[in-house]
C-alpha cells in the first residue's frame, strides 16, 4: 500500500519478514530487555541487593514495550537508552532501581547488536545450504550434459552443464564456511562499563575483581554465548562490524558471479531463468525474456559488496575508548547488508530451482564450434597413417582460417570438417573425421568430477545442516 513517506525497497520489496524481524523494534528493545534481566540476575546471584521478586517482574514485561511512551521519555532527556529504562521501569516499579545497575549504553547496544548478528547469519547459513542443495540437484542431473566452456568468452574445451554448476556451489561452499567462522568466533561485549575498566562494577561488588569476572560469565552464559571480548574501550572493536559486513559480500560476490553467468547464458538462448506464465519481459517488446531475477541479485550484489567500505571507515576512524561517529552508520550498513544478501538469496534459490536448460540449443552451439576442438586428434590419425605432423599443423591452421571466415564473414556453417576431407595431405574420409565429433569424447572428467564433488564436499553440508532443508520458506520476494 504507498504511503507518503519514503520506505526501505529492501523492507517493502526484497527481504524475507524473517530477516525483517530480526532487524525490527521489538526485537531490538526485546533484546536490550534480555540483558537487563541477565544482569540484574547476575548481580543477584553474585550478592549484589537485587531480589528474585524485581528478577521476576522484569521476565514479566520483557515484550510489552511501549513506544509512544519511550519516545516520551526520548523527547524529554534526548537519551534512547534511559528511555528505555524508565520505559521499562514503569512496568516494572519495584525493579526500577536497580535496572541497568553499573552498565552503560553500549551494554545494550553493542550486545544487542553482536546477538542481532550472530542470528541473522545463523539465518543466512541456512539459506546458503537451502541453494547449495537446489545446485546440486542442477549439477547432477546435468553432469554430463556436453556444452561449450569458455575463456574469455570464447568458445574452449567443452565441459558440462553439471560441472560448471559446481563452479557455483563451491564458491557457496567457501562462503559457508566463512559463515560457520563468523557465527563460532563473535563474541559479546560482556559488561565492561564506561571505557572498558569495568570500574563501576568493581565499585559495587567492592573489589571484588573474581566476582566482576563472573558477572560476564553468566551474562554471556544466560544470551548463549561461550565468551566476551577479552578488552575493550567503550565498544567492541568495530572491525567485529567489517567481518560481519565482508563475510555478507562475499556471498553477493558469489551470487553475482552466478547470476552474470546466468544473463550470459541465456543471451545464449542455452539455459533460462523461470520465467512465468503471464510475466512481462519488457514493456515495449512482447517477444523478449530478460533476465530480470539475475539482473536484480547483480544489482543488489552491487550494493552489499560497496556497503563493506561503512565498516571498514567506521573502525579506521575510532579515537581512543570511545567516539559516536559509528553509530548512525551502523544503524545503515550492518542491518541493511543482512537485508540485501537475505534477498539475494531468496531470488537465488527461486532461480537455482527453476532453471530452463535447453539442450538443443547447447547441441547446436558445441557442433558448431567442435570441428576445431577436433582437429589435434584429426591431426593425430593423420599422423599414425604416415603424415608428418608439422606439415598437418600448418595445414590444419590454415584450413581453421579458411573455416573461420566462412563463419564470420560470410555466415556460413563451420565446414573444416569438409576442407580436411578434401585434403590429400590428411588421407582421412569424411566418415573417418566425422568419428571425431561425438562431444562426450571431449568433456573429460566432468561427469566423475560432479559425482565425487557432490559426494565429497556436498554431501557432508547437506547432512550437517538438515534442519534447514525442512525448514518451510516463507514467501520469497523475487
């Protein structure tokens, strides 16, 4: 429905209401309610005067948050963080005191943020292992299904349509694992007070620095994390931001590889994106099937991958324990990097599982071009009957030339086959030559190397991570 104020295209367009979620108010103030209610907890157990009845009333009211409220108190004492807090305190009178005891902003802030992180890869690995999967079934069922390869996109040796599709699945492969590193290596925050000293909560629990210790092993314990960052200033080093941000790019990276490869191919007329019953190609040609899903992963690929310089200025220009230059940044580039590949991958998957490959197209083209892959064995034959293999080399050159500009100059069909037939230098009939053009002689090991990719590297992610093939996908906005 339009409104008349501007509206993220990644929020009304392209990203998943799960990722979505994740990036909202509630589940950021929700968040910020967690670790209040972990702290206070903490500071309970550890002896600080903090009871189980202001524990429980905190647990009570850690998802009805009043927003017209908070921006009440916003307006009043122009804080986003003590908003909160006298937010939550109205509902919670009896554990006002002693909410936020000893923290400051960035307990909820930056801790917020590391848990909002590890979540949204956590949902991006499964979206990667839910495309890895749709490849493989492409790259198998297509393993050995002869078609050009090229270098520099000039037609070379033939490969498969299978193999070259687990080019794709191992780039997605590499990304996985930098996601599996990213998710297993980020930590919290922890509490570590104004400039990182943790002195205010050695105040409170008066020197007792083993105490102070354990207070973050139990918050990191209660928001499921195995450890905090072991010093600080204010913040977390923002280079935890750029790790994020980069491991995110390189999945557009890869997306947009596949997708570049895809609008080539069909160009090609070989293999297709779906394309719809009733979808419009262009609005002034009726006849036309653009690739628009890859051109839109390319497009948003673009944005991910320029994005990556937010972070990498914002940690470059820190001072000292603390400066708030980061924060309108942040706000930007980490939520709308995860929003962006969260929808990339949604238009990957939708395309990885409804590819049109058209094998008389692809027959054709390989025909074409397969008398010159031919012509080192042609050469070979004439060899074995008596010819001299450097004369042959010169003479198959020049019949190449001859060949080619029937093709380029004058549109005709590729007929090397029929110049070297009617060559005496060779001694070959034409059906002895044409022995020589059967495709599947010239694909190598690409059907062996498909079977042992799939079974060596696939096969092992699609067993670890099952649960995100079961999982039921929302709607996809392609």
């Amino acid at each position: 429905m339009p409104t008349n104020t501007y509206e993220s295209p990644l929020s009304s367009r392209y990203a998943s209401d799960e990722m979505l979620y994740l990036f909202s108010a509630d589940k950021k103030f929700s968040t910020w309610r967690r670790l209040w209610v972990a702290l206070a907890r903490a500071e309970m157990e550890l002896g600080l005067p903090v009871t189980q009845e202001q524990v429980d009333e905190l647990e009570a009211h850690i998802t009805d948050i009043d927003y017209e409220r908070a921006a009440q108190w916003e307006k009043k004492l122009r804080h986003d963080v003590m908003a909160h807090v006298h937010t939550y305190g109205e509902l919670c009178p009896k554990a006002m005191p002693i909410i936020h005891l000893g923290a400051t902003s960035c307990y909820v802030g930056d801790n917020t943020d590391v848990i909002l992180m590890r979540e949204g890869l956590e949902l991006v690995r499964d979206k990667l292992v839910q495309v890895i999967a749709r490849l493989g079934e492409f790259a198998r069922e297509y393993e050995a299904l002869p078609t050009l390869g090229f270098t520099h996109f000039q037609a070379a040796q033939l490969v498969t349509v299978g193999k070259r599709a687990t080019l794709w699945i191992n780039e997605l492969l590499m990304d996985l694992e930098e996601v599996e590193h990213r998710i297993s290596t980020l930590k919290l925050l922890g509490s570590k007070g104004t400039t990182g000293t943790q002195a205010s909560f050695l105040e409170l629990f008066e020197g007792d620095h083993e105490k102070v210790r354990l207070l973050e092993e139990k918050i990191a314990k209660e928001m499921g994390f195995t450890a905090v960052v072991p010093v600080s200033g204010q913040t977390y080093s923002r280079k935890m931001d750029y790790n994020v941000v980069s491991t995110l790019a390189g999945i557009a990276q890869s997306a947009s590889k596949f997708a570049t490869d895809m609008r080539l191919l069909c160009h090609l007329k070989e293999v297709e994106e779906p394309f719809e019953k009733n979808q419009i190609g262009s609005s002034a040609m009726p006849y036309k099937r653009n690739p628009m899903r890859c051109e839109r992963i390319c497009s948003l690929a673009r944005y991910v991958i320029v994005d990556v310089g937010n972070p990498a200025v914002t940690t470059a220009t820190q001072w000292f324990e603390r400066t708030l230059d980061d924060s309108a940044n942040k706000r930007l580039s980490v939520p709308e990097a995860f929003l962006a590949v969260d929808a990339i991958l949604n238009i990957y998957l939708n395309v990885a599982s409804g590819l049109v490959v058209h094998p008389k197209v692809i027959e054709k083209h390989v025909l074409e071009e397969l008398p010159f892959m031919a012509s080192e064995n042609i050469m070979m034959d004439a060899v074995k009957k008596g010819g001299n293999r450097q004369e042959l080399h010169e003479r198959i050159r020049v019949l190449s030339q001859e060949a080619g500009r029937n093709v380029k100059e004058l549109g005709l069909s590729n007929n090397l086959i029929d110049l070297i037939a009617a060559d005496p230098a060779f001694g070959l009939s034409r059906e002895e030559l044409s022995a020589h053009l059967e495709p599947k002689d010239y694909i190598g090991r690409c059907p062996e190397q498909v079977e042992e990719f799939l079974e060596t590297q696939v096969a092992p992610v699609l067993e670890k991570y099952a649960a995100a093939l079961d999982t039921r996908q929302s709607e996809l906005k392609v």
